[in-house]
C-alpha cells in the first residue's frame, strides 16, 4: 500500500467509526474461536492486522498535526476523541489477544511467526485491565495538558519572542551573561508553571499507582515494565546497570566537566556552562532545514543502498516537519503510518547541533523502521523492544561522524569532539531519572516538593559536577526534572537511552575496526524488527548485555580512551 502514498499533508483525514471497530472484533473473535484450521486463524491474524493499520494511521496523522500545531482546535479536539475512543475500544481489541492465546493452533502460529509474536501478545494482554480504562482516558487527557503548557511558552530574549526549544540555543552562546539569562528565563517558566506542573505529575503518579493497583501488584513498577516491553531483565539488573553508571561513568563525566571548565576560561562549571564546550563557541550547522537535509540525503546515499532509498523515500513524500514554529509541541519523534509503511519525522529546530542530530537520531529510528516493515511479515513485528530501538538511533549519531564535514564545514572535528562528549555526559542525567521514576511510584504519596527534593539528591549522587548558580534558586531545589517530557509521557522509558548508548558505542568500535561486520550486524538489527526479545535481539547483533558485569567499562572504553587523548592535547 505504500506506493499510494503522495505526500504526507495530501493524506485525508476520516475519522474512525470506533462503533464499527467494536463490531468487527466481534465477528473477528468468534472467528478465531470457531476456526477448525491454522489456515483460517492466520486469515483472522492478517485481517485484525489491515483493520488496525487504518485504524493506526489515522490516529498518527492526527497526533503528528497535533503536535505541529497545539493550537489547532479541530485536531485537539480529534487527538482527544480518538485517545479516549481507542481506551475504550481495548476491551474488544484484547479480547482478539485472548482469543489468540486460547487457539489451539499456538504451535503453527510460533512456527510461521515465531515465538516473539505470541509472548508480546501476551504481554499486552498482561498489561491490560478494564478497570483501568477510565483511568487510561484522564492519564492521557493529563499528559496532553502537560504538553500543551510546555508547548504555549513564550519567551521574550535577544529581540524575539522563543518557546522551550527556542531559548536552548542559547544555553551554549559563547557569552556567559547570555548564558545565565537565557537559563534564568527557561527557569523562570517552569517556576512559574510550579504548581500546576507538580500537581499534574501528582495526579498521574496517583493514577498510574492504582493502574498498578489494578492489576494485583503492590504499586506501577511491574506494570510500568510490561508496558515497556520487557521480559528478559527486571528491575535488578537496571539497579546493577545504574551502579556500574555511578563507579564507571560519573568520575570520568566529572574529568571532563574540569577540562571543559579551563577551556572555556571559567573557575568551576556552572549549569549554564554546561553546553558550551569550546570558548569561541560549538559547531552549529551551516545551513537551515532544506540545506541540512539535502547534506543528509548525500550522507545517506554514501553510506549505502538502503539507505540511500529510505532517504529519497521520505524526501519524496514529505515524511517530516522540523521547522521550529510557535504553539508547535516541545519534542521531538518517529512515527510511523501504518497503511503506507511510511516513517514520519518531527523535530523542532533550533539553530544547534540538535539540529543534525534529529537527522540522524531520529532517522535512525525511521531507518530501522523502514527496513523492518520491509522484511517482517506482520506489523506486530515491525516495532522492536523499547530498550533495543534507540540503539539504532544513537548509533546512526555514530555512523554519521565521517560526514560532519557536510553539516559543519570546518567545525566538523569540534562537533565530533562535542558530540561524543555529550552522548557520555547524558548517561549520569538518564540513570537518574530512571532512579527518579522507582522512587516516585515505590511512594506514591509524596508530595510534589518531596519528589523535587529526591531530584535534587540524586543530582547530587550521578551529576556532582551541577551547579545551578545563585540564579536558579528553583532548579537548585530540584525542579530540573519538570522539563523532562519522558516523565510525564512515558513512565521508565528514559532508561532506554543509556542501555542503548552502550550498544551504540559498541557499533562505534566495530565501526572503526571492521566496518563490513559493523554494517551486517546493524542491517540485522534493524530487519530484526520486533520479531525477537531483548537478549535475542542483541544476540543477533553481536551486542553484549549492558547488566553483566563490566559490561559499561567494556561498552565506553573504546570512546573514553578518543575523550581522554582528546583533552589531553
């Protein structure tokens, strides 16, 4: 169905007829049920599968326009609908995952699709309570609300008016007063929006806590898990993951911090220090959006025939919108829309080297997407675990140092350098708010300055390095994490980004080393899809297990000994 696809502002919306939706899993359930043949229950598997792409890809058109437009009252209100309609479609649409688990054709099911497809069925079913249907439908209208505040910032500086995403880029101007009043203004809104931003985490805690509740554990942590997808590892061997962080990364962060503060001339690293790494100022792009993506589509072509057909791919259809525009959402995505196997791009730039790593990271996500709905053969399998999938986005960041030049011109060592330093700077910052999270849900009744307070602690243990300054009064007490969309939105996400860091840097070895097998390994990972679990899939990629012991050392030293010759000259 793909090749239907014009652009991506050219498809139509219809909104869906969630009474239909009922209906046909009726029919589609007695069907399974009733089926005397594997032949029948895989035509039932294929017909759930092309019913719900439709359904899906409405969905995403609408939540792609309206996260590019907050303000547009007809898609708020359609993202709204549709969010609270699907919740209330999960029972029927579970009950064809229950049917599914009750067929005695399980066994030709694992032989055809293998045994991944089943497990994740399962773990959807697991994570699924009616109960929890209302308070799935107030968790979203919640975590819209925290989106469209973030998203209605204006801020007044350097003779225009920034949202969020707007004002970083001042975090690394090469002026320090710039610097502290660019942070003290970021700040100053979430200060402002204290009590609201606390009492909507609050009341998602205490929702997310009887979710949990609901399904018979002690508090969210399990659930929280199962809706991540994980079945190989719990939450031990993300404690041990968090303590090798601790011993290995954070004194090595903190030699870093130092050698920055010298090179930029300052006594000791303020918070609004932390983003400028050279005195004259960082490497920024060269060019806006259209040049950058067209540098993209040279790199992308180069580096090998897949790639260079997925970036024509999503050139040609306009699968992205990375311009920064007013009322446009704080983040930044890959989607995908399901009925054109179409990835879809979204992005707010900001003049940085975020910029040029959206067209990497994200890509990379996009890339490993394209590929899989290219070589599995359900959409179920399309979509990896969540801890294996920035893998292929942080090590696409990798993969694209060779041409920096074309992003950078002659700054394109200093981004390297940069770069590198940040993707091992972030580790510290992402354990923490993993650690955060368990601390949150193990207490749901703490109150909002008793979360700040337990932010404001574990910065202290993994960044001692931060210093806010007697100008951030707010962040000094903890109210850095407000800014931290992944809390509010996807509760123990974040922890993915620094498991994965680990296999990326992994890639940046084998990358320098044999390139040849670097590629098969990765092509592998990205066909793999979401056909295999977490071990499994790291298996098939020749990647080690980050929990093991010595795992973090091994994953960082080829980087760390690239940091460490760096600052030493």
């Amino acid at each position: 169905m793909e090749n239907q696809l014009k652009t991506f502002a050219e498809i139509e919306y219809v909104r869906p007829d969630f009474d239909e939706l009922k209906s046909f899993y009726e029919v589609l359930n007695a069907r399974v049920a009733a089926a005397k043949s594997y032949e029948e229950v895989k035509r039932c598997i294929l017909d759930e599968e092309e019913y719900s792409s439709h359904i899906n890809t409405m969905a995403t058109v609408v939540e792609i326009r309206h996260t590019v437009d907050t303000s547009n009252e007809f898609y708020d209100k359609e993202s709204e609908y549709i969010h609270r309609a699907l919740t209330e479609a999960m029972p029927s649409m579970q009950a064809f995952n229950l049917a599914l688990l009750a067929s005695p054709f399980k066994a030709d099911i694992d032989r055809e699709y293998g045994e991944q497809f089943l497990r994740a069925v399962k773990l959807g079913a697991d994570s699924f309570c009616e109960k929890n249907v209302p308070l799935l439908q107030e968790e979203n209208e919640l975590t819209n609300r925290y989106q469209k505040l973030t998203a209605s910032c204006k801020i007044s500086f350097d003779g225009a008016e920034h949202n969020l995403f707007g004002i970083l880029k001042y975090f690394s101007d090469p002026d320090r007063e710039v610097r502290k009043k660019a942070a003290k203004l970021y700040a100053e809104f979430f200060e402002k929006n204290d009590k609201e931003l606390g009492e909507i985490f609050d009341r998602l805690v205490k929702i997310r806590h009887e979710m949990g509740k609901n399904m018979g554990f002690a508090n969210f942590i399990p659930l929280g898990y199962i809706q991540q997808g994980r079945m190989d590892y719990d939450e031990k061997d993300v404690a041990a993951f968090r303590q090798q962080v601790l011993e290995e990364i954070v004194p090595f962060c903190e030699k870093l911090y130092k050698a920055q503060a010298k090179r930029i001339g300052v006594d000791k690293i303020r918070y609004y220090d932390e983003q400028l790494i050279f005195l004259g100022g960082n490497a920024v792009p060269i060019g806006d959006s259209k040049y950058l993506v067209q540098q993209a589509q040279k790199m992308y072509r180069d580096m090998s025939a897949e790639t260079g057909e997925f970036i024509d791919f999503m050139v040609a259809h306009e699968l992205m919108d990375l311009d920064n525009k007013p009322n446009k959402a704080a983040t930044g995505y890959m989607t995908a829309l399901c009925d054109y196997k179409a990835p879809f791009v979204y992005s707010c730039f900001n003049g940085t080297t975020g910029n040029v790593d959206v067209l990497t990271h994200e890509m990379g996500h996009a890339f490993a997407g394209y590929m899989a709905m290219r070589h599995q053969p359900l959409q179920a399998l399309w979509s990896e675990p969540t801890d294996i999938a920035e893998i292929h986005s942080m090590s696409m960041e990798q993969f694209a140092y060779p041409y920096a030049e074309l992003f950078f011109g002659d700054k394109a060592a200093q981004y390297r350098f940069q770069h590198l330093q940040e993707a091992i700077t972030f580790v510290p910052f992402g354990v923490a708010v993993d650690e955060f999270q368990h601390i949150v849900y193990e207490n749901p009744d703490m109150t909002p300055e008793e979360r700040t307070s337990a932010w404001s602690a574990l910065e202290k243990k993994y960044m001692p390095w931060r210093d806010y300054g007697e100008e951030n009064e707010f962040f000094a007490r903890g109210g850095w994490w407000y800014h931290k969309l992944h809390i509010y939105h996807y509760p123990f996400y974040y922890i993915n980004y620094t498991l994965t860091t680990m296999g990326a840097m992994e890639f940046k070895k084998k990358l320098a080393t044999d390139k040849t097998a670097c590629w098969r390994d990765y092509m592998t990972l990205c066909k793999v899809g979401g056909s295999l679990g977490y071990l499994d899939t790291l298996k098939a990629a020749n990647l080690a297990i980050p929990f093991e012991k010595g795992g973090v050392k091994r994953a960082i030293s080829y980087a760390i000994n690239i940091l460490n010759k760096e600052i030493e000259e």
